[in-house]
C-alpha cells in the first residue's frame, strides 16, 4: 500500500538521523593529516550548526593547511527543525531564515587567534564575520545527488562525512563515478553489498582505522535498542560501525603475523565452493596458499600486498551473480555450507607469494 511504503521510507529516513561525535572524528582523522594539505574539503550531509565535521575541519582549518571547507545540509530531514545545535543554542539565532532551508557553507579563511594553528571555534557565526566566509542558500533540498551539490563536489578534493546509511550505495558510486577521494562512516553490513564489495576487492577503496562499536547522538524520538540519556543528550550505540576511504594510511601497509599450520581437519572445505572455511581471522593458516573463506572482519587488517581478495560467498558467490544471476539466485544450496551446514557470509582471500 502506498501509505505503509511512504511510512517506511519515512521510518528509514529517521534512522538515518545519528550524529557523529567529535572524539570519534579526531580519533579516525589523525591518520590522514597528510591527505589534507592545500584541499578543499567537502562535507555534504553536515548542517554546520549541528555537524561535528564540519566543526572539526573549522577547528583545524590552519592545521591542516586546508584551502577551503564546504558544508552543505539537507531540508528534507524527517526531524529537520528539531536537533539540537552542537555549537549552542545561540548560535543560528542570526540566521533564522536559513533555518528552514537547505544551505551551504564557504570557509576560505579561519583567523588564529592564538597563533598555534588550533583554533577554539565555539559558534559558526564567528567564521561568518570574516567576509571570506560565506553562508547562502541553496535553491534545492540539499540532497547530495542534485545538480547544484554535485558542482561543489566536482570542485572538492576530499569529501569527509558520515552519510545517510539507507542511501549508501548511491552515495559511494556517487564518489566513485566524480573520481573523489573521501572518507566515510558506514555500516559493516555494506561490506556484503554487491554494489559495495567489488571495490573494496579491487582496492578501490579499503577500512579506514576504527571498526567495531561507536556511539552517536540522536534524536528524542529515534527508536533503537541501544539508547541512552546524559546531561539530556540522547545517544545511540551502533556494535558494526566502520569507516570506508581511499586515503592511503599506514594501517594497510601492516603484515598480519599468523602461528597456526593447516590441518584438513581444523580446515574444512565447503561443499560447493573449492576453499577452506577459517572461522577466524586469526586463525589464518600460516602455511596455505590456496583459497581461504575469512570473515568481513579480515578486511579491518588487510594489507593488499600480504593478500589478495578473489571473491565472497554466502548463498552464492558474489561475483557470480553478475553474470549467471537467475540461475544462481534459483540454487537452493549455499557455496558457504560445510556439511550441509551454512556459514556466515565469507570473504575469500588467498595468500600473495613473492611472484604476485
Ligand atoms: C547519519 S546522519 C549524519 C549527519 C552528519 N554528517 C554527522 O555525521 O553528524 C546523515 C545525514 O544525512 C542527511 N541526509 C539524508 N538524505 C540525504 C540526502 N539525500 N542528501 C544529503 N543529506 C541527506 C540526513 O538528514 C542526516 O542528517
């Protein structure tokens, strides 16, 4: 029924409402200092009042060395209007008739005060008193996909942001297609996506630094398992973040150390795939050279030149359903299974020798 489709379509679009915090930006952004020198930086789902992106880049704006830093945000939000501002309750009050409007952000110059390069940036406001610095309006919603958002992202040389989840796919192929460097938070599940999984298997695009539980501010009203409440800020804690880019950052250059020997006992083969199930990343068999089914988890320590990424399997093979879609959508096996038995969604690796 249309109702219940626009209801649910709503439903997603409020999950989409988590803010990320600003320890959890330093904490990931440390790693890429070198990747932000004379860039403009793009952030294109961050309202400037609430977004701790586009805080952290005005903050450390000189930092960096950064040339210009772009914010745009979104009208459409199903609880626009009603967020808390992460800079103060004060700080749009000037700007009310940008409240209820898309707009976008230009940051060309942040005045040091101290000299150190760290600039304490308490209210948006102060960047607007510098007339390198503009706040306009957009003549859309905002949405990342419109003509006049994709002119700024053209100009962009780095976009940084934590897109909305239930538009992820569009928002990478979007990135890719416009040849952009970024670095985005989204759901380890999108690991798993066919649209998703083949560029992270042709290094494409890799995991950033932290992987696993991050905790974000939401909404009153946002509905989840894992919500909290302190100094009246309501939070949410999310068990399978991670983050996606393709800045290069010294993570990936790491060799895995690994003790275990094969055995085909402790390796068993899956029925219908030829390969060995290891259940455990770190359980990777130090002296096997074939083709290993790995969690997704392998891929938060995966260095390109240590192994290459062939494949991922759960009820088909991954690649295949490119080409053989119907065929292998009908089969009613899994290639994971062990015994009759299905595993978890597999990444299948193999071990790079010195002739790669
Ligand atoms: C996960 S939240 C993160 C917000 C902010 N980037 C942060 O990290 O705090 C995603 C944001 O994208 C916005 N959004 C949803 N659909 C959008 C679209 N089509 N274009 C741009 N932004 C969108 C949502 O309203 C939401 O505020």
């Amino acid at each position: 029924m249309a109702g219940n489709s626009s209801l649910r379509k709503a439903n997603k679009a409020k999950q989409d409402e988590f803010y990320t915090q600003l320890a959890d930006i330093e904490n990931e952004l440390k790693h890429y200092k070198e990747h932000f020198r004379d860039k403009i930086v793009f952030c294109n789902c961050d309202d400037p009042y609430e977004s701790n992106f586009f805080k952290y880049f005005a903050m450390n704006f000189n930092y960096l060395g950064l040339k210009k830093l772009i914010a745009t945000c979104y009208d459409s939000s199903p609880v626009a209007y009603t967020q808390l501002s992460i800079f103060g309750e004060e700080s749009g009050k000037n700007y009310s008739n940008y409240f209820r409007r898309a707009y976008k952000i230009e940051i060309s110059s942040v005045q040091d005060y101290n000299n150190d390069g760290a600039v304490d940036l308490t209210d948006v406001q102060l960047l607007l008193q510098n007339n390198k610095n503009t706040l306009s309006l957009l003549k859309g919603d905002g949405d990342f996909r419109s003509e006049e958002c994709v002119k700024l992202l053209k100009q962009a040389d780095v976009v940084v942001t934590n897109p909305p989840f239930s538009l992820f796919r569009e928002y990478v192929a979007q990135l890719v297609e416009y040849n952009k460097k970024f670095l985005i938070i989204g759901n380890q599940n999108a690991i798993t996506y066919k649209e998703i999984f083949p560029l992270l298997k042709d290094n494409i695009m890799w995991l950033g630094h932290h992987s696993g539980g991050q905790t974000f501010q939401v909404p009153f009203d946002f509905e989840q398992n894992n919500t909290y409440i302190s100094n009246g800020v309501k939070y949410a804690k999310f068990g399978n973040i991670c983050w996606f880019t393709n800045l290069d950052t010294d993570k990936r250059h790491e060799e895995m150390q690994f003790y275990k020997k094969y055995t085909p006992e402790d390796y068993p083969q899956y029925d219908n795939y030829d390969a060995i199930e290891v259940s455990r990343v770190t359980d990777i068999p130090c002296d096997y050279d074939g083709l290993m089914g790995v969690p997704i988890t392998f891929l938060d320590k995966y260095n390109p030149k240590q192994f290459e990424i062939v494949d991922a399997i759960n009820r088909y093979s991954l690649l295949d359903i490119f080409n053989t879609n119907e065929k292998v959508r009908n089969m009613k096996s899994h290639t994971c299974n062990i015994n009759g038995q299905a595993k978890y969604f597999r990444i299948i690796i193999r071990r790079k020798t010195n002739a790669d």
